[in-house]
C-alpha cells in the first residue's frame, strides 16, 4: 500500500488502466468466479489507494474516490460492462460482482449515513436552527424553481423538469459531514449551518420527488387518483417513521436501565441490528431516500443519548477495515457516470451545473450576507450545501425507476450530482485550509474533536 502512495498521479491512471484492462481481457478466458474476485480486490485496493493518493495531494478522499469510480466506469475502463444504480433496492443484478459491489456500497451507505447523524452536533445546530433553515430554505427553493424552469426547456413533462430539480437541489447530508470531518471542521458555527441546511434540503428534495411523481401519476391516471395514491403514500411513510422512532427509542431507554458499561458489546450490536433492519424495511417499501433517514435518525439517537458510546463508536469506525464500505459507496457512485453516451446533451448539463451553482451562491448571500467573524466561514457554507452526493443518485434512480425520468435524463443527473459533489469537495478544501476554520471550531467547542470522518491510517 505504501508503494502505491507514491506513484504520480499520471502514472496511477495509467496503472489503473493497465489493472483493469488486463482483467477485462482476461475475463473470457478466466472463470466467472476468479473474475470478480479480482476485480473486487482491485475495487478494494483502489479505496486504500485512494485515500493515500488523497493524503500526499493534499485533497479530499471523497474527490479522489469519485475520480477513481469514473475511471472504472464506462467513461473510461467500463470493468463491470453495465453500471450498478444504487438505490435501486431489489433489482436484479446482472452478474455476481454488481451484486457484490452493490451490496458492499449499501453497507457504506448505511455507514455514511448513520456516523453523519452520529457526528451531529445537535445541541449547537439547535442554537443555530434558525440560520440553518434560513440557507437550506433559500438555497433549495432558488435551485428548484431555477433548475426546474430551465430543465423544461430540455424535456416534454413538468414532471420529468421537476425530478431533475429535485435530483439536483438535495444537499448531501453524509457526504457533507464526512468532508467536513476530513477537514476536522465539526463542531463549527459553519458546520451546525451546513447540518441543519443539509438536512432541510434533503427533505424538501424528497417533498418535490413526491411531487413530481405524483404529476406523472396524475397525468395517466387523473387527479382524484393520484390524490388517494399521495395521500395513502405519506400516511404510509409518516406511520413507519414514528414506528422506527417508537422502537429506537424504547430500546436506548431499556439499554440505559440496563447500562451499556455493563453489556456495551450486546447493546450496541443489538441497535445496530435494530437499525438494520428498520433500514431495510424502509427501503423495500419506500425506497433508499427513506432508508437514509433511518440510519441518519439511528445514528442521531445514540449519539444525544450516550455521548461515551458515541466517542467510541466513532473511533472503531475509523479503523482500516471499518472505512472499506464508504470508500467503495463513493468508487461505485463514479462508475454510475457514463460520459461516453452519445445521446447526453452537454449544452442541457452545462445549463443545469450553472443554474445550481448560481442559484446556491445566491441563496447562501442573501440569508447569510453578514455575521460571519472569518471570511472562510461563508465559503464552507456555500460549498458544504453545494454537493447532492448520495441523496441525488438516491432520488434520481427511485424517479428512474417509477418511469418519471428518461434514460438520458437519468444519466445526465447522475453526471450533475457527482461533478458538483467532486468540485464542491475540492473548494471545501481550499476553503478550510485558509486562516480562521480551525480557531473558529476551537473557539466553538473549546477543543477540536475527533471524528471518525477522513482518518486514513
């Protein structure tokens, strides 16, 4: 591994291609099985790989990984031959490594999701709620109407015009706080803002999803229907979210009574478990949007009520073997982008990256144009909210499959959310390494924390 840290990035890429194309041309002489097992090795080796190469450049993991995806992918080396979609929950793989690696990247992003809620700083994002909602609302509001109005332009329905807004207009909530954490910036005014508007833009993204798909279903089936089918829907969705509160909470107050100190191994195996499952609940009957909120409300949960298990639990996750999934979540989100389509209109996705782009720069200067004690801390807000990341792949292959979005529409989102994610990663970078980020945590939380987020031992 330390070999590979040393390679010059031109020379990576080209032993990346050398791996990769030896495998592919070796694969119809070799069996399936060997294979796979291969080339997930590889996959394996690249998120280590990625990681260090991140550490010498002096950027973030998450910029490296998504890189290193599209170059696995059917921009470059296409290694699997068909793209895995994730968030797809339940669909048939073609082949055993999709099915692998998609399995895989679900566990990352269970992960992800979970140590975000967990990392939250709850107590300080509280105080600054009304910040928060201020950014996340203008923010969204200005992206969804802009993108939306622009993406008819492009496409035949409202509707479709409507899942490309809301592809684009949701905040990553995990990717957010991992890159954050990267940068050992959680605990900041900055970063309590990016929380609370990370999370309001996720919900009112998941709102304007249902929205859209109710405008497609409305307009096969009429509007009487598709008011029985909405309402029935999120009468569904509101009942489990209070059943998983109800059953998360019952359990942290039984396993307080109990004590963790006694049996801290048997609770917190016990709750992951529990979370699990009501994951994979959500996500059967949902769909994955949901399940992020599962985790992300898991992980929150346990972290207000045992702020001891919560140091710990972030620590273990921060190991060698335990940061693999979210490596392999962010690999396999680059190997979704696909550059090489003939049909993608780059004049619709340069429109679309620009109206995002301006419309968060101009949500963020008119609810926050003052008040900031160090200049970088607008910055990090700006681009903290920038990145759609996992909820936009997550929403756009929920509306790809209910049939409210076209196949180029699909692919053309999935190039958005990973671009902005990849540049807003790389400017959160720049942003936080200037004067001011690290005295500002300090001074907001008397001492850095340490996180679990973008250690790469």
């Amino acid at each position: 591994m330390t070999r590979y840290g040393l390679l010059s990035p031109k020379r990576f890429v080209r032993v990346l291609a050398f791996t990769t194309a030896g495998v592919r041309g070796k694969s119809k002489s070799m069996e399936p099985f060997s294979h796979w097992i291969i080339v997930l090795i590889v996959v394996i080796v690249l998120t280590r790989v990625g990681g260090l190469l991140a550490r010498r450049l002096d950027t973030s993991a998450v910029t490296v990984q998504l890189l290193i995806g599209i170059l696995l992918g059917p921009s470059v080396v296409n290694v699997l031959g068909a793209p895995i979609i994730l968030g797809n929950w339940g669909s048939v793989s073609p082949g055993s490594l999709h099915t692998v690696l998609k399995i895989l990247a679900e566990i990352g992003l269970v992960q992800l999701m979970f140590l975000a809620g967990l990392e939250v700083d709850w107590q300080e994002m509280k105080k600054l709620l009304k910040s928060s909602f201020s950014v996340g609302a203008f923010g969204f509001v200005l992206t969804a109407v802009s993108v939306a109005a622009l993406a008819r332009l492009f496409v035949d329905r409202w509707s479709e015009a409507m899942a490309m807004a809301a592809i684009v207009s949701a905040s990553s909530f995990g990717i957010s706080i991992y890159s954050l954490g990267e940068k050992k910036a959680l605990g900041s005014q900055a970063a309590s803002i990016v929380s609370g508007a990370s999370i309001l833009g996720g919900f009112l993204a998941i709102l304007l999803m249902i929205g859209s798909q109710a405008t497609n279903y409305g307009a096969i089936h009429g509007a009487f229907k598709m008011t029985i089918a909405v309402s029935w829907f999120l009468a569904k969705l509101i009942m489990f979210f209070a059943i998983t509160y109800f059953l998360t909470s019952r359990f942290l107050t039984l396993s307080a009574r109990t004590g963790f100190q006694k049996r801290p191994r048997q609770m917190l195996i016990g709750y992951l478990l529990l979370v699990a499952s009501l994951y994979a609940w959500a996500a059967m009957h949902f769909g994955s949007f949901a399940a992020v909120g599962v985790a992300s409300l898991g992980g929150a949960m346990l972290g207000i009520s045992n702020s001891e298990v919560k140091e710990k639990i972030a620590k273990g996750f921060g190991s060698l073997l335990a940061s693999i999934p979210v490596g392999i979540l962010l690999i396999v989100m680059g190997m979704e982008v696909n550059l090489k389509t003939a049909e993608t209109p780059f004049i619709f996705l340069t429109v679309l990256l620009a109206a995002v782009v301006t419309a968060r720069l101009i949500g963020c200067w008119i609810s926050r144009n003052k008040g900031y004690q160090y200049p970088h801390e607008r910055a990090i807000i700006v681009f903290g909210i920038l990145p759609q990341g996992e909820m936009g792949i997550l929403i756009a292959a929920y509306l790809f499959s209910r049939g409210v979005l076209t196949p180029l529409s699909f692919n053309v989102g999935i190039i958005a959310v990973v671009s902005l994610t990849i540049v807003s990663a790389v400017l959160m970078r720049i942003a936080s390494s200037g004067f001011g980020i690290r005295t500002a945590c300090a001074q907001a939380t008397g001492a850095e924390r340490s996180n679990s987020f973008g250690q790469n031992p």
